[in-house]
C-alpha cells in the first residue's frame, strides 16, 4: 500500500529518494548509484559532500549557530567582503536565503532609489527571477502568472535581445532594468555581448539601474566569476544565491555604494539571511572555488562536454556557457522521455523545454564522469528514438 505524501503537490511526483552523495555521484534508498548532471539545479557547485564545506558547517555550528541581525558576525563580513572583491570592488552586500529573496531585495531597493512615482521595472520575456509575488511578475512567462492574480504593479516584458523593445518600454515610471546573463529556466538562452553593452549604456542615458540576475549564472558557473563579465559591463545590481552555498540556503544582493546607501534601517530584512552557518559554508566555498580556480575549470570541462553532446547525432544544437548547458534535440525526439530515461540509467538531467536538456554539473566534474554522462546520455536518446513514432533509430 502506497503512503501518501505529507508534502504540498508544489512539484511532481518524486521518481527517486536520494539519501547521500559524494561529488558527483548519488545514492537512492535502494543503494542504486547515479551520476548527477544537474547539480541541484547548478546549486551543488562543488560536488555533494565537499569535505571542505562539510567540515565548516560542523565547525561553524560547534561555535555559534545564531544572532540576530543587530549584531555583525566574522563569517558574514568576510564573504561579504570576498563578493564585493569578485566583482571589482565599491559595493555593498545583503543577504538572504535564496535567490528570489535576493531578487525582492534588489526589486525594493530599485524602488526606494528611483523615489515616488518611478517603481517600474523591465525584464525579459523567458526570464525567471522567482516565484514570491513580486518575482514571479518580473520572471517574463505570463503563462505562470494567471493563477496569482492580481500580482504587484510595476511590471513589464520585453523580448530577450530587442533593444528596441526595451527602449519603447521605458518611460519616466520605470526605474530599473533586470536581465539574467543567461535565461537557465527558459531554455539556457545565451544574450549576446552588444545587447548587454547597449542595454548599460540605455541605463546610462536615461538614469536606471542595471541590474543582473546572477541566481544560476554566478560564481564560475559560465567561465567567468559572473555572467555579465563575459559582456564587459559593470551592473548596478548583482543577485546570486545557488552555488554560493553549495547546498546551504544563502542568498546575497550586491549593489554599488551609492545605490546600496539608499536603504537605511529598517528598510529591508530577514531573519536567517547572513546568519553564521550559511556564511561560514559560504566561505568554504569561496575559498574552494578560488583555490580550484573553478572560472578556468568550468571554461575546460564545458567546452569538453559541449564537444561530446554535438558528437551525438540526436542533438541538433548546444547552448550556453561554460557549465550552464543545453542540448537541444532534433524535431520529434521528447527531451522529457530522454531525462526520464537517462534517470533510469543512473545519470541526472531535466528537460529544461520540451525539446531541450540542461546539464550542469560540478563545476570540479573530471572529463571521465563527463565521458560516462555522454555514454549513458547516448544509450537514452537511442532507446528513445527506437520507440518514437517516425522516428529512425538507432542514433
């Protein structure tokens, strides 16, 4: 007799329950390894159980698991300080528990800088910046956001890589700009370096914040510390959250000095954000991730894996960043059936679309668990093609 389940039906049916892992293998309950592709959804940027990290968290939560936010703490300060140098230097930092919090911070903050009367804030069409209130206005997929209406004002969508769109978009309400370097959630779509440029130097001209969505992008994930860094551009606003933590909720929005003194007191907070456990596994992390130099890694392994998924003759195209991958599938071939059955296999991808799978794994993955992947990878697209209608099989 099958229990049901105590938890909220937020997600799908869980396929398998995962009850350890080391690097970049799984184990379920029935002791069935498994090769880890997604990473958490690029959370798991170490690998699972990084000693390193592991052990900071047994350290930290010997010595002080918590305080309030009246008072400062060493490991908060020093990532904080460690954020601002990665990216140049002459900002400030808050934290908080995930990257919507993160996006709500620097959504609030946008609004007390642009003043009364100048809230508005553009995204892109396929963005995704959360799923709080006001996050999920700003993700640009109307489709999600029937269901909780009426959602905040202030907000609205232009398509991804249209200057001209975004420049019949502005107008004397609006007050920020929000893009991700790469959109992870709507497919793993790349911008280009002159939209981005053009889009800082729109901001320039008529006085908006840029601001940056480094939630899945940020802290080598792309081959740079950060997405923007391949552009060139020096944002406002910085948000990141997943890899930052490797596991541990944290989040942090980043902001130029002159825009972060905007909040004072009382202005914005969180109970956990910055609390001692999060920023002490946090600094483990970054002290990893310089010490493995994890940008160059990335820049390596991704080009690796990019070069075996464009060897696959069901893959008809490869996108991204570094890390941060997609394949996209040839017409007829269902990537949902392709991750159900490479999970079966023992190898963890999503359809990140219906016709495109994400694959972003450690950023410390060795070119032999990239080989296995592609391997396993192979097997499931064949069984797949072999059993999809009009489709020849094997690939």
């Amino acid at each position: 007799m099958t229990t049901a389940s105590p938890l909220m039906t937020t997600y799908p049916p869980a396929q398998v329950t995962f009850v350890r892992g080391a690097g970049t293998d799984l184990w379920d309950d029935t002791d069935k390894r498994y090769l880890d592709f997604l990473g958490g959804l690029a959370v798991v940027s170490l690998g699972h159980a990084h000693p390193v990290v592991a052990d900071a968290l047994c350290e930290q939560a010997r010595t002080l698991l918590h305080v309030s936010n009246l008072f400062a703490t060493v490991p908060g300060r020093q990532v904080a300080a460690a954020l601002d140098r990665l990216l140049g230097g002459g900002g400030k930092v808050f934290f908080a528990n995930s990257g919507a919090e993160a996006n709500e911070a620097a959504i609030k903050l946008a609004r007390k800088w642009g003043g009364h009367g100048r809230y508005g804030v553009v995204s892109a069409y396929g963005s995704f910046h959360g799923r709080t209130l006001a996050t999920l206005h700003a993700t640009g997929q109307p489709e999600k956001h029937e269901t909780f209406q009426p959602l905040p004002e202030g907000f609205r969508h232009v398509a991804w890589g249209d200057l001209e769109d975004l420049e019949r978009a502005i107008d004397p309400t609006v007050a920020a700009v929000l893009l991700e370097p790469v959109q992870g959630e709507g497919g793993v779509n790349v911008a280009e370096a002159e939209y981005f440029r053009a889009v800082r130097a729109l901001c320039d001209e008529r006085g908006l914040l840029l601001m940056v969505d480094e939630v899945q992008t940020g802290l080598g994930r792309t081959g740079r510390w950060f997405g923007h860094q391949h552009f060139d551009v020096v944002p406002d606003v910085v948000t990141m959250a997943k890899a930052l933590g490797n596991g541990v909720p944290i989040g942090a929005c980043w902001a130029r000095a002159e825009v972060a003194d905007v909040f004072e007191p009382g202005d914005h907070a969180t109970t956990y954000g910055g609390q001692p456990l999060a920023t002490a596994a946090a600094r483990a992390v970054l002290a990893v991730m310089e010490a493995e130099d994890v940008p160059a890694r990335a820049t390596e392994a991704g080009a690796t894996l990019t070069a075996g998924l464009e060897r696959l003759p069901a893959v008809a195209e490869v996108r991204g960043l570094g890390l941060l991958v997609a394949a996209e599938l040839v017409p007829g071939i269902d990537a949902r059936l392709v991750a159900a059955d490479a999970l079966d296999k023992g190898l963890v991808v999503n359809a990140v679309t219906p016709s495109a799978l994400r694959l972003a794994p450690s950023l410390l993955v060795t070119d032999e668990e990239i080989d296995r992947a592609l391997w396993v990878l192979a097997a499931a697209l064949d069984a797949v093609v072999e059993t999809t209608p009009g489709l020849e099989g094997p690939r």
